[in-house]
C-alpha cells in the first residue's frame, strides 16, 4: 500500500526528493464516554488503521495539501502565514489548524509543505479520524522542523487546534489515544490530572467487535457541544455548596444528596450520567486486572444504558445494534465516542464472532434498512514516522 501511495504522490506533485511518511492512528474508546470534558476517567485504545501522511518541505512558504480520500477537493493551498478556518477548504482545516497552533505556539514552521493524507478509518464512523490526521500533523510538523516538542505537548495543541480553529469542544480523550497509545494496551486517562496507566489488553477467546452504524452524523457538533454546556451548568449550580470543579471530583454518594442543587432537570440527568460513568469507568478498569471480565461487560452494558437514557446521545441506530448484541452473546456492549450515530464496542468470544456478526448484521439491516459494517479490532501503536 506504501508504494501506491508514494506512485501517488509523484503523480499528484511532481516531485518525490525528501519524502518522509507519518502514520496517526484512530481510536477505540471502550468505556468512560463523554468524561473527558468533564474531569473524569476513560478508558481508550489506538487501532491499526488510521491516517497516513506522506511529506516533503518546500523552498517557499506555501502549504499544498492533498487526501487520496477526497481527490475531488483537488489540492488545497494556502500560505503559511494566512492560515484561517475556511468552510470551503473542508477536511483540510485540520491540519492547517494544527499547523497555525503550532505556530501560534511559538514552535518554528518556516518553510511549506506539500502533505498527502491518506485514511483508512472508516469515514464518520466516530473512531477520531480528525484526532489521527491532527496527531499525524503533529508528528510530521515535529519531525520536518525538527522541533523540540513531546508526545503530550502534541496532543495538547492537536485538541486547542480543535476546540479553536475547528469550533468543536472536545475532551482529550482522542488525541490522547492516537499520540500515546500502545500495542494491546488500553489507555486508562485521568483527564483532570492527566495522569495515565496502560493495562494490557490480553483477552484469552475473545475479541473486540466493532460495528458502524453507518449512520450520518449530522448536527454531532452542536450537540455535543450542547451537552458540554448542560455539564458546565449543572457544576455552576453545585458550586453553590461544593468545592468542586468538574463532575469527575464526585463520588455517586455525593451527588446524589447534592443533586437537588440542579433545578434544571435534563442537566441533572447529563450530569448523573458524568459522575456515574467514571466511577464505571474506574471500577470497570478494577475488573479487568482481577480478570473478571463478565463485570467488565456489565459495566459496558450499564454505561450504554446511562448514555441512551440519561446522556440522550445514542438513537435507534446505536440502540438497535447494541440490544441485537446483547441477544446474540456479547460479553458486554455499548456504543463508543460521541454518539449520535458512529459505532459501537463489543466484547465477543473469538468462537462465536462469525454468527455474531451474521445475527447482529441481519437484526440491524432488518430494522434501520441499511447495513452496519464489522471490523474486528487490533490495538496498535499511537502516532509515528514510518
Ligand atoms: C468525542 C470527543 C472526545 C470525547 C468523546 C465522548 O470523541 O472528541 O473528547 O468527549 O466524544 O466520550
């Protein structure tokens, strides 16, 4: 595949001295969901697909960017002293955010770059394809300019880039599992203190299944941002007896003798579910390394459950897959990322994966009358130069 995307580049460019290939990957998160923003706990892991990106500096200040995956875009240029969000330069205001907040964070990029990017995360299915090309920016921004810059720094500016070139609030969460993540390892993140542990994922006979919906995530920005606020809110409305700053400081024993300090009744709901899904998350994580993985799956199963009722961001796709998961076997399963359409994580004895996914597949296509795709996941390395 390296060498067609090389041939690739020459054609697109002209031009091949001094290429360098970058690879980001994408992400799983396999339990603690919408936490990240709110002081909490998750739980992610990085796939073995994600974004590659192949580069070369230039004498100019000119960036040319080209994605094999929208070829009708065409190359986008810019200059690298001119970099602003542009609604018609669509995907590529990722990596010309990331570049303008690296600059902006006094990190020296002085020459353009012609970067092609090739993904293969399934497109819009929630598994952070705008984390990997952002960290696979990050890494090649670092490399090409030999900049003094760690891991960390890297996924932090990659979220500042999102939150404030690209106007979508998110957590860490993503950055984080594609800049750090580790070969069959999990990633448990305190988002609050940063501090992180990786826990070997070894699932003797069993797999993690992962299913898109397929589903079109419109209006997922507004809404997530919409839940972010409904957080901040309801915290506001606590302060006024706690010495708290996010909902991950609280215990569910706390909340709940507190909670009638929120009048607003949908963010109390949004708020049980923050505190709630990290203590699952911690406690989840306790499970797995005393090998109990069926509370594992039941804490999967409960963290869907408080997404789909409390949180709201699920939807008849999700739900459908997720219930036709439970019925046919699954270990545990919920859905994973944002929501509102994206995929869901399940855990699946390697022995029954094939039924499985037959069952879930016809039970799905049935019901929404389209299909959902299947990917059994391998947990991979974050992002690196190839
Ligand atoms: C998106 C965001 C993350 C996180 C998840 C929900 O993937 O980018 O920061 O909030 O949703 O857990």
């Amino acid at each position: 595949m390296l060498e067609n995307l090389m041939n690739y580049y020459i054609e697109t460019f002209q031009i091949n001295e001094g290429l360098r290939t970058f690879f980001a990957p994408g992400r799983v998160n396999l339990i603690g969901e919408h936490t990240d923003y709110n002081g909490g706990h998750v739980f992610p892991c990085a796939l073995s697909f994600g974004t590659y990106a192949l580069v070369r500096k230039r004498e100019d200040e000119r960036l040319r960017f080209f994605s094999k995956n929208f070829e009708a875009f065409g190359v986008v240029e810019a200059d690298i002293a001119n970099l602003a969000f542009d609604n018609k330069h669509d995907w590529a205001n990722y990596p010309m955010g990331v570049i303008k907040t690296f600059r902006d964070a006094g990190y020296k990029i002085d020459k353009g770059l012609d970067v092609m990017f090739y993904g293969n995360i399934p497109n819009g299915a929630g598994l952070s394809s705008s984390a990997s090309i952002e960290l696979v920016t990050s890494m090649l921004l670092k490399a090409m300019f030999n900049l003094d810059i760690d891991m960390l720094e890297m996924v932090k500016l990659s979220q500042k880039s999102e939150n404030d070139f690209n106007g979508v609030k998110c957590g860490i969460m993503d950055q984080f599992a594609c800049g750090m993540g580790k070969k069959d390892h999990a990633i448990l993140l305190d988002t609050n203190t940063l501090k992180y542990e990786y826990v070997p994922i070894k699932l003797e006979n069993i797999s993690i299944v992962i299913a898109n919906t397929n589903k079109r995530r419109d209006l997922a920005t507004s809404k997530y941002n919409e839940r972010r606020f409904e957080c901040e809110s309801a915290v506001d409305a606590l302060q006024k007896q706690l010495n708290i700053s996010f909902l991950g400081d609280l215990s569910e024993e706390i909340f709940e003798k507190y909670a009638y300090l929120i009048e607003n009744e949908i963010q109390r709901k949004r708020a049980r579910h923050a505190v709630y899904e990290n203590q699952r998350t911690i406690r989840s994580v306790n499970a797995l390394m005393a090998r109990d993985i069926k509370l594992f799956g039941e804490l999967m199963n409960a963290s869907h459950v408080s997404l789909r009722d409390d949180y709201e961001v699920t939807g008849i796709e999700l739900d459908t897959l997720v219930s036709a998961a439970w019925d046919n076997g699954a270990i545990g399963s919920r859905m994973t990322g944002a929501g509102f359409g994206g995929c869901t994580v399940s855990l699946v004895y390697n022995d029954r994966i094939e039924a499985f996914i037959e069952k879930v597949g016809n039970e799905y296509e049935q019901k929404i009358g389209y299909k959902a795709d299947f990917y059994v996941a391998s947990i991979d390395d974050g992002a690196r130069e190839i």
